[in-house]
C-alpha cells in the first residue's frame, strides 16, 4: 500500500503547546523587554497561524482499499 | 417373520437369520422413518471434542441417556462448546449408529436454557482468557489525543456508523483526517478483516486514533465484537482505540479492551476530537493574554525608565553642584592670577611705543621713550642717556 504522507509539522498540538508556553513566559515577566516584545510577535503568528488552519480546515475522509492490505 | 412359527429354531440358519448389518440398518429406518427431527430437552455429560471438529456427548434426564453428535459444520455457528452438566435444547435427528449399534441424536442446534446460554459462557471465557494476560487492565488505557489529525475509522464502508463518524468530524473538527479501513462486521470473515485492518493501521504514518465499531444488532450480528482474537487485535493497536459497538447496553469484549468505550459510533467521533468553537475560544482567551502579559511587560519597562529618569536626574543635580563648587575655587584662582592684582603687589609693566611689553635690559636703549602701567594707570618715561 502507498502510505499517506504524514501531516505537515507542527502539528496542531505542538503550536498550541508553544503558545501556552510564550504566554506563561510572558506573564511571568522575568523576560527583558526586547526578549518580550519577540515572544509576544512569535505569540500572534502562532495564533494567526492555528486560527487560519482552524477555520480554514474541511476535514478529508480518504478510504484505504481492501487490496491494500492483507487480510 | 417367523413369530407365529412352531419350530423356534427353524429361522437359526445361515439362511434364516438376519445379520448384524441387516438389524441396523432396518433399525436405522425405522427411527428415522418414526421419529422426525425435534427438540430435546436434557443435561450435556461426557462432552468430548475431536480433532476433527465433531462433538460427541450425552443428554440425560433422571432415567435416561441419548448419544448425541453435532458435527463440525454445525458447531461452528455456535460460539461455545457446551459444558457437562448444562441443561439445554437440542434440535436433532434421532438416528441408529450402525457401526456402534446405538440410538443417536444427530444434533442440528443446540441452546442453552441457562441464563445467557452459550454466548455468555464463550463471553466468559474468553474474557477470563484476557484478563489473565491483563489486557482489561485499567492502567492499560491510554489517554485520547486533545488535536487529533489523522483518525483511522475500522467498520463497514456502507453504513449509519460510518456516515455518523464522518457527520460529527466533519462538524467539530475538520482539521482532522479520516481514514476509513473499511471490514465487514458481521458474519463469516468479520473477525479476519478486522483483525487485518488493525495490522494495516500500524502501517499509517502519523495516526492519532482509532475508531473501530458498527452500528446496533442482534446479539449474533455484535458477535465478531466478542471474538478473543479482535480483543487481542484491539489490544496491540500502536494508538489509542475508542470502540463503539451496537447501543449502549451492549458491552462487547472489544469495548472492554479499547482505551476508551463509546456508547455509540456519533460518540466515538465526538471522544476522537475537540469541539473548534471550544478550541477558538481557547484561542481568543490565549489572545487576550498574551496582550495583557506584553502590556503588563512594556508597562514595567516604562516604569523602569522613570525610575532610571528619577535616578539620573538625581545624580546630575550632584554634579552639577560639584562643579560649582569647582568653578568657585577656580574662579578664586584665576582672580589671584590677575595681572591687576600683581601690579597692585608694586610691579610695573613697560611697554614701548608700539605697545610690546618690555622685559629685558635689551630692549632698552639709551633716550628710549615708553610707557609704564601701574596700578592706577599709566606713566611716560624716558631712559636715561649715557
């Protein structure tokens, strides 16, 4: 069988990982302001980024045949 | 025959004497021909499976025994051998045996009149079997993915349960992708293909989940659910496995195994993904923080500067004051080194017509007219001739 491809990285879980953790950092505010103002232009690409693949989306159903794998 | 003969030993000859075959056979046709095929009632003892599949056992009540055969092209439909001492319905053939000479039942169906019957017993024990290798395990389960994206779907191509999966993603999550493994899920072959589905998803790169199960049936229909070997399938799947098998009341051995049990196929979905409404609130919120933690930071950071502001100034009035007093002391100074405050000492300047200052013997030749400045102002002199 032709596998699919796997899904381009990162995945979903791992952007949304990353947000929580600039957010975190940001509140923490341990970071100078420089550091800051970088994480937080990181922080809302990373939002656009999830919000557009989220709305974007349409999910796709594909159908491994029968041939494709042994039985 | 020769009943009615006098002579009783006449018919004790080759000639008249039946052999063995003959009373067998005649006595195979005469039950067969006298008794239809019926039900029994009785309790299995001496059960024995041979090597080729067949059954042999008895069924007795207080007074009496029936050997009974059910051959393997029957049993098979039945998803347990009966134990000794189970009382069941037997539908059979009654039928002489003739190479033994006995009385047989030649058993078609078989039920139990115990509670749950032959199902439940196969249930149980195959569940015993399972959870002996502690695949019921409850530390076993593993957590469903919070962002699932790709979703294999294991269940019948053309049914409610697959179009229901499909409606429930496509409504609360269609970033996922779903990749249906199409089986049959019920009758002769099921268990294999859904067993062989469960070796083809460990070939899909990048798998979340999986979805295996159908729609509700009769207790015969959900059977494939109940197999030891798909339980074991569901078992060694590489991911997660949410089951959804028939309605909620049916709780199949496969459900029992997944990590996670679905009452129903729409359910499953719905455990495979997160809602995208709740997900975008997430966002919003995640938004929102990150504004007000930037804005908390870049306040901070003004108020630092006023504070290094408030700090600078403060040192700046302290040089400033330091300087002053420097510009005082030297001030003093420069006053001490006016030329002014010398002449008023007693020195004198001299200067010539031409206003050089004089200062040296040399420079004053004999008749020479110049000019000398005092304290309070200036003198004409002339050198004295020789």
């Amino acid at each position: 069988m032709s596998p699919p491809p796997p899904p381009a990285s990162p995945t979903f879980a791992e952007q949304l990982e990353r947000l929580e953790e600039i957010v975190r950092r940001l509140e923490s505010q341990e970071l100078d302001l420089d550091e800051s103002l970088k994480l937080f232009e990181e922080g809302i690409e990373r939002l656009r980024a999830v919000r557009e693949r989220l709305t974007a989306a349409e999910a796709k159903v594909k159908q491994i045949l029968g041939e494709d794998f042994d039985r | 025959m020769g009943a009615g003969s006098v002579d009783l030993f006449a018919a004790a000859s080759a000639e008249g004497a039946w052999t063995v075959g003959e009373v067998t056979r005649r006595a195979r046709a005469v039950v067969e021909a006298g008794l239809p095929p019926l039900w029994v009632r009785g309790e299995v003892s001496g059960f024995k499976r041979w090597q080729s599949g067949h059954w042999y056992f008895a069924l007795r009540d207080r007074t009496a025994q029936l050997r009974c055969v059910m051959f393997a092209r029957e049993n098979r439909r039945l998803p347990a051998a009966p134990a000794d001492g189970m009382q069941v319905f037997a539908f059979g053939r009654p039928t002489v045996w003739e190479e033994k000479g006995e009385l047989r039942l030649t058993v078609l169906e078989l039920l139990s009149t115990e509670a749950g019957g032959l199902w439940q017993l196969a249930f149980e024990k195959a569940k015993a079997a399972l959870a002996k290798d502690g695949l019921l395990d409850p530390a076993r389960k593993r957590p469903l993915p919070g962002y699932a994206q790709r979703i294999a779907v294991i269940t019948s191509p053309d049914a409610a349960a697959l179009t229901d999966i499909v409606a429930v993603v496509e409504r609360r999550w269609p970033v996922a992708e779903l990749i249906v493994v199409p089986t049959r899920v019920q009758g002769d072959g099921a268990e294999a293909e859904i067993c062989a589905a469960f070796r083809a998803i460990g070939r899909i790169a990048g798998l979340d989940v999986v979805i295996v199960g159908r729609g509700g049936g009769s207790k015969e229909d959900l059977w494939t659910f109940n197999s030891e070997r798909v339980a074991r399938a569901v078992a060694a799947a590489p991911v997660p496995v949410i089951s959804a098998v028939g309605h909620e009341t049916d709780v199949t051995l496969c459900d029992l195994v997944a990590d996670y049990r679905a009452a129903t196929p729409s359910a499953a979905a719905a455990a495979a993904t997160p809602d995208r409404a709740e997900v975008l609130d997430h966002l919003a919120q995640v938004g929102a923080r990150l504004g007000r933690a930037v804005a908390g930071r870049v306040d901070l950071a003004g108020q630092r500067v006023e504070r290094s502001l408030d700090r600078l100034a403060g040192t700046m009035t302290l040089r400033v004051e330091r300087h002053r007093h420097r510009l005082a002391a030297l001030s003093g100074r420069l006053d001490a080194l006016s030329p002014l405050k010398i002449l008023e000492r007693g020195y004198a300047l001299a200067r010539d017509a031409e206003d050089r200052l004089l200062k040296r013997v040399a420079q004053f030749p004999p008749g020479l007219a110049f000019r000398l400045r005092v304290s309070d102002g200036e003198v004409r002199a002339r050198v004295a001739g020789p």
